[in-house]
C-alpha cells in the first residue's frame, strides 16, 4: 500500500459548487496523471491538502490537511462533473465509500508537508505541484494529527 498526497488545487470552488460537508467527504478525484493511474492500486491512501487561504485558516500560505480516502479503483473519467471534464482529466480515482475522511476544521499540516528549505511565505501551491508519494515518516505524522477513529477508518 502507498500514500499520496494531493494539493487541492480547486478546494474553495469545489467545496462551494459540490457543498461538501463533515457527512459527505470527497470520494472521488479526477486526474490525468498517467504515472499516478499506473501506479495506483486498491487500498492505497490519498491525503489532500489545501491551502490556508481556500479554507480560511490562520496561515494564507500554509498547508491544510482537508480530506483523506482509500483507493477503491481507477477509472476512465465519465465526463459527469463539468468542472473536471474528461479531455482535460482522463481518470477518476474512486474511493471506497467507507473509508473516505473529512478534517473539519482542516488541520495544520504545513510542517509536514512543506519541502524541506522553502520558507513559510512560499504558498504550498507551488511547491506541491502534483500527486507525490509520501514517506513513512510523513504518513505516521499525519496519522498524528487525526483522531483515532478517523486513523481507524482510513486504515491507518
């Protein structure tokens, strides 16, 4: 199993257009990363990061954890959400449905997701330029950061 960490580019316009709520967490991400869909298999974990300003956090720049879920499967983008159409985002990534984690609030993840020598007033937009596998040591501290029975369900 691996663990990736994905910034949320869209988070404000996606949580306004789709009224995500602590109830109904994201559970499905469109991509055209052709590397990220090879390597993808069921049970991995994605984590998604915001940025402070889109979820209107302390810190503008800094690094939110919004949103986790466990990979269910890969498939060819439907073309059902006209925000992420299948030309420009060939896959869906979807989750299993019982595994899937909303941070409400968003967390403070800046410290453990922000490339090592960038300073705090480089927005984590531009350094998180797509999908990343995470190492032990990220996932086990962002494990830390969230209660036990979100950790539970995500398999964690």
């Amino acid at each position: 199993m691996a663990d990736y960490l994905i910034y949320w580019k869209n988070f404000a316009r996606d949580c306004k257009s789709n009224e995500f709520a602590r109830t109904e967490p994201l559970a499905d991400w469109r991509t055209n990363s052709q590397r990220l869909h090879a390597q993808l298999k069921q049970g991995d974990r994605f984590w998604f990061i915001a940025a402070g300003e889109s979820c209107d956090a302390a810190l503008p720049l800094g690094g939110y954890l919004v949103n986790a879920f466990s990979v269910r499967s890969v498939t060819d983008n439907a073309g059902d959400d006209p925000e992420y159409s299948p030309e420009d985002f060939r896959f869906t990534v979807l989750a299993e449905p019982d595994k899937c984690v909303w941070f409400s609030p968003p967390l403070l993840a800046d410290q453990i997701v922000r490339p090592a020598g960038h300073a705090a007033d480089v927005h984590i937009g531009s350094l998180l330029q797509g999908p990343r596998k995470l190492t032990d040591a990220a996932v086990i501290s962002l494990v830390a950061l969230i209660s036990d029975s979100d950790a539970s369900r995500l398999g964690a």
